[in-house]
C-alpha cells in the first residue's frame, strides 16, 4: 500500500480511539509493582508465570454448526485470578473453537486477537476463515477484559492497558497463562499440532507464551513489538494511558520499562525454536513502530521475518492477510502445502 494512505488510516483509528474510547483513569498506588522487576523473571520467566503444563477444567457446549466448522464455546477458571472486586468477569477464561469440519485432526491455530474488538464477527471474516480455508481448526481465547470477561460497565478491553502498571501486568500475566493452559488442554485432548497466530494486543501475549512453552509448533505474531512501552510512551494510541502514568511518575521510560519489563517478550527468552517463529510487520505502522519489531528480532536471536509496506490496520484489516503472509511458516501443517 502507497505509505500516506496507510498511515491516514492509522490515524484515522488513533484519532477515534483516543477520542472515544478514552477508558476510566487509572493510577499507579504503590511502589508494589518493583517486585516484578527481578532478574530471576528475565533469565526464566516461569518463575514468574508459572502453570506451564497446568491443564485447566474445559467445559465446552456447542454453538452451531457452519459449512467449513462445528462451532463450540469453552470456558475454565482463570489459571491466574487477578482478584480485585469489580474485575470478577475477566477470572473466567472463555472463547470459542472452529473444529474444522473438512480436515479430521487438523493442526490447532489458537488466535489471539487485538485490542478492544466489540464484536466476534470480525475476526471470525478477518481470521478464522482463513484459516479453516488453509486447513486448520482454530481455538478463539477471549483475552482478559474482553468480549464476555468485560466487567460490568466498561468497554471490551478497556482495562488491559491503564495507568494502573500493577493491574496491566496481572492481565497479561493473566492472558499468558490462560492460553499456556489452552496448549495444555489441547495437547491433552490428543491434538498433536499446536501453534498460536497472534495481532497487535494479542502478538504481545503470543510472545510472552514463546517464552514460556517450547512445543509450540508455531508461533505466528503479526504487528507487535518488543514491549508495550513503546505503544504507550512512543505514539499518539498511548496519550490518555500516558497522561495517567504522569500522575504517578510512572511515565518515567525508566519506571515503566522496569514495572513493564516482565510482560515485554523482547526482554525474555525466546523458547520455542527460532524456525518456528515469523514476524510479519509493517514499515508504516504507526502503532506498532518498526524500531519496536527490530528490537524484537534482535533480541530472540533474528527469527523469520516479513516486512510488509503497510500500516497497522492495512496490514490486518484485509481477510485472510496475515494468513497468507504467514504462509512460509504455515505450509508446513496446511493443506495448501
């Protein structure tokens, strides 16, 4: 795409999310969140996170049945309860599969979708059709603050990010070990191939879930860095978190890159083997800056990678995109191959 169109439409998106999707304020209390910025959660991660290997109590029901897909819902107790009154909602894990109806023991592609989506509609056109058509069956996690784990009057991600850097670390810590617990159950089901295709918001939890787990078949993650600082402190999407860290000094790159450090994959360990791993990103993003996605490759050792001519939401506001993109790492478990 032509980059002034490509960065218009990001703007655009800013501009709207800024504007109307402010989010209540949130500050930092404390000093409580220094007990995260220990070295031992850098050199190993599951000392901090945990579960690896937990599986959870799945309930599924059917939902309905669709000419590529039998449509199930899931849900299990959080594997990480963040606990606070007012936030019950997001302690129930839930989501959606898409058993693909064509492919018996097709690969699982587990999709962790982005930020703030109102509605399942769109990712199923943008992604999961894509993916049933390339002959995977797909696990939909709702990440914590999302779809129904939203607490009662707030918008559907609207407490994932905050100025609150505690409460932002427990629901990635959350987001990780509910879909390290998903590979888990999948795995203990008898499904053989596993892997994660993961955008924006959910780029950063696939991340953090291929520095915790080595059995990930693959791990695909679309328009995400190497820390969610940079989209905070570095573009005009983080001005309203930005604004509410000020008033507790934790706007502080400093600060925040010390609170924030245990939920940035570009400081962990990459464990699934590099072969595995493709990051496709786009030179014009303006949300995902290409100096994150750098960092990112160069810290996991340069893992495939794709750059595209495109902004953030050209990049995966197209059906089937991302998907075709990812085809280098994919083919191997496609029926297209």
């Amino acid at each position: 795409m032509i980059r002034p169109f490509a960065t218009l439409i990001d703007d655009y998106r800013i501009w709207y999310k800024i504007t109307f999707q402010r989010g209540r304020i949130l500050h930092t209390p404390d000093s409580s969140w220094e007990e995260f910025d220990r070295p031992a959660h850098y050199s190993d991660p599951r000392t901090f996170y945990g579960a690896n290997g937990v599986v959870p109590a799945v309930a599924t029901a059917p939902v309905r049945s669709r000419t590529r897909a039998e449509v199930e819902s899931f849900r299990h107790s959080s594997l990480h309860p963040i606990a606070r009154d007012g936030y019950e909602a997001t302690d129930t894990s839930t989501g959606r599969f898409y058993w693909n109806a064509g492919r018996a023991n097709a690969p699982v592609a587990i999709l962790c979708h982005g930020w703030a989506h109102e509605a399942v509609r769109p990712i199923e056109k943008l992604f999961v059709e894509p993916l049933l058509s390339a002959g995977f069956s797909v696990a939909l996690p709702s990440l914590p603050f999302h779809f129904e784990r939203t607490p009662a009057g707030t918008y559907s991600g609207e407490m994932m990010v905050t100025g609150d850097v505690a409460l932002t670390v427990e629901a990635f810590r959350q987001s990780a070990k509910d879909v390290c617990g998903l590979v888990s159950w999948l795995k203990a089901q008898g499904h053989e191939t596993v892997g994660l295709v993961s955008y924006s918001l959910g780029g950063y939890v696939a991340g953090l879930a291929a520095c915790l787990r080595d059995d990930l078949d693959f791990v695909v993650i679309g328009a995400a860095g190497d820390s969610v600082v940079s989209v905070i402190l570095d573009t005009r999407l983080g001005r309203n978190v930005r604004d509410d860290l000020s008033a507790s000094g934790m706007h502080q790159r400093e600060k925040l890159e010390r609170a924030w450090g245990v939920i940035s994959p570009g400081r962990l360990p990459l464990r699934v083997p590099r072969e595995r791993v493709l990051l496709v990103a786009g030179r014009h993003d303006r949300i995902m800056l290409a100096s994150s996605v750098q960092r990112l490759w160069e810290g996991w050792g340069r893992p495939p990678i794709r750059w595209e001519n495109e902004g953030h939401y050209s990049l995966l506001a197209v059906p089937g995109r991302l998907v075709r993109r990812a085809r280098p790492l994919l083919a191997a478990f496609s029926r297209e191959a």
